[in-house]
C-alpha cells in the first residue's frame, strides 16, 4: 500500500492522505492474506463442500506484515445457516473441521474450559455467550463421582467472564484465575469478530491454534487469550458479526462499479431484456470493462484510486467526527442464535464423541 495519495483537483484534493492511519478491522486470516503474497512461511489449501469454502491456512513464522500469531487457521465460508438444509450442511462440515483440529491438541483424558466471550446483553457481540451456554458440563460429575460418568464424556467446564466495561476486569485475568483453581488441559474460547468486507458478515467461521485477541477487530484492544499467555493449549473460534462503517461505504463503491460493468457487458444481450433488473447476480462481475476515463466520470477523484485508498479516504473522513461506526445485520438476532447452537453442537459433539464420526 502506498505510504500517501496526491491529489491536485481543488483544495481538498491537493492534500496528501495518510494512508499509514488506516487499519483495515479484520479478525479473518484470509481477508488478512489476500494482499499478501504467499511465501515458505504459511502454507495453504483450500476446498469445497458443495456451495461451502474450507481455507486452511497454517503460519510457520510470524509475519510483520500480517499481524498474525503462528498456528494453523481453517475459514468456513458459507452463504445460509438459517434453514435447516443449510445449517446441517454448514454443521457437517464446521464439525469435521473443528474435531480434526480438536483432535491434533487434545488427548483422551484433557480437561477443558470453554469460555464464551463477549456481551450477553449486546446482540453483536452474544455469540461467545450463546454458545458457551450450551456447552455439556461434565466436571462437577466426575468431582462427586468419575465412575458414574459415561463413557465417552471427557471432563469439560464452562464460564462466560462479560466485557471489561461491565466486570472492570480483563477476561484474560479471569480465565487465568479459573486456571490457578482448576486443572485445564486445553481452553476453547469463543467470540465474535469482526470483518473488512459485507459478505463475510454472520457467513463466515475461523477456527485457530493461535489464539485470539478479544476485542481487536473493533479496535479495543486487550491482551490476547493464547498458549502463550495461558500456558495451555488454545483453540479459538469466531464469526464475523459487525463491520465499520468506512467498509459498508467502500464495499458500495465496489458492488457500484460491478453493477456499471455488469451493465456495459450485458445491456446489448437479448436474455437481458426479458430479466427484471433486481435480480442481476452482478456481484461476481470484474470491473474490467470499465476504463479509467469512465471511472473517474462515474466517481470523480475517488475513481481515480484503487479500494484501499478509497477506505483509507472514507476513514479520514468518518473517524475524526465519531461516525466511524460498527454496523450488523438487522437480522442478528436470529442468526446469531442459529451460529451459537451450531458451535455449540459441533464442539459437544466433538468433545465428547455424542455422535458417530461424520
């Protein structure tokens, strides 16, 4: 990315905009990854499963660049999980991805915590609550009486430890007393994220090795949740529930230009005419056939620059008046409650082999 943008048309545009203030919020490695040119130190795979994506990613040494721990990253890309159709088959495939992962950290007899982070009483951020609340305890049982407890149930735990503006304490702190009282062997925590791109809202899970930094994506900042800081093995899981604003606004600039494209390509085509308007899939559309004369007629100066440069500007613009703001589907509440009890299904029945191996 370029260190400044010129401009010369007008006042304002005869300004340089720092482009080193911009940040782009993303929790997600491969949003991390995509201007990153792949080397020895991270390795990759990707499959499909029907119409769902499995990246894997797993980072050898840590790179500057991306701000990302080493550790091994699996993105589940989907479109739905709110009919039943859809959410078996997001299930099947986040529980084969999750218990695969689960199994390279874990051993027979580990003790787990698993910790749902977040705000219980803010929809955007309940996910880690949801899901920890339907969680199968089982050490208390094998407390009073590890013979009474059924075979195939391993010894599991689970808090919720709210927000550092509600308790006064970082859930790091938190965690980390549980771990002085009790023995864990593996803490599995949960959280929501958040992303650098529409599309990936409430249609995405990353599961990782590496841990997590509560918070990070929106920009409050607190210590990371890690081997490194625990002492014990972590699996993190999270899905995007929020984007800032500069996002929406440049992803409408983007979805903009593809549907001017899409236009040009497909106006002269017979089939065209006959297709109502709204429903043009236009999104996977180049904007190739748009020249750089015609972008800068259909957007003045702002045609002229590349995505980045045009989030880098929007957020000169929104951030110093507080309107930067952090923005979720109308429909979260739903959602939200379909994710949590997908995860927490899929970690069950991993943890404690509920159901034959799919």
């Amino acid at each position: 990315m370029a260190d400044f943008v010129h401009n010369t048309n007008g006042d304002f545009m005869n300004r340089e905009i720092d482009l080193k203030n911009y940040h782009i919020r993303t929790d997600l490695i491969e949003e991390s990854l995509a201007n990153y040119e792949l080397d020895e130190n991270i390795k990759r795979e990707e499959e499909n499963y029907d119409d769902i994506n499995v990246f894997r990613v797993e980072i050898l040494k840590e790179v500057e660049a991306l701000n990302k721990k080493c550790g091994k990253y699996i993105t589940i890309s989907f479109d739905d999980v709110t009919d039943s159709e859809n959410f078996d088959k997001v299930y099947h495939v986040f529980q084969r991805e999750f218990k695969n992962l689960f199994s390279s950290v874990a051993k027979e007899n580990s003790k787990i915590l698993v910790v749902g982070l977040g705000n219980g009483n803010s929809t955007p951020d309940s996910l880690g609550v949801r899901t920890s609340d339907n969680i199968v305890v089982t050490r208390h049982i094998f407390e009073i009486d590890q013979v009474s407890v059924s075979e195939g149930f391993r010894n599991v735990a689970s808090i919720s430890p709210g927000v550092m503006g509600n308790t006064g304490i970082e859930a790091l702190d938190i965690i980390r007393g549980v771990l002085k009282e009790i023995e864990v062997d593996l803490v599995i925590v949960i959280d929501s994220l958040a992303a650098s791109s529409i599309n990936r809202l409430n249609k995405t899970i990353q599961i990782t090795t590496a841990g997590i930094s509560p918070g990070s994506g929106i920009g409050n900042y607190r210590r990371e949740i890690s081997k490194d800081t625990l002492g014990v093995e972590v699996l993190a899981i999270g899905v995007p529930t929020v984007v800032d604003a500069v996002t929406i606004v440049g992803d409408t600039i983007s979805f903009l230009e593809k549907k001017i494209s899409y236009n040009k390509k497909n106006s002269n085509k017979p089939s065209s005419k006959l297709r109502v308007s709204t429903m043009d899939n236009y999104l996977d559309s180049d904007t190739s056939s748009l020249t750089s004369s015609e972008k800068e007629e259909l957007l003045g100066m702002m045609g002229t620059l590349n995505e980045e440069e045009i989030k880098s500007l929007i957020f000169e613009v929104l951030t110093p008046i507080g309107y930067n703001l952090m923005v979720t589907p109308k429909e979260v509440d739903f959602v939200t409650e379909k994710l949590s009890k997908l995860l927490s299904k899929g970690i069950n029945n991993s943890i404690h082999d509920l159901e034959k191996e799919i």
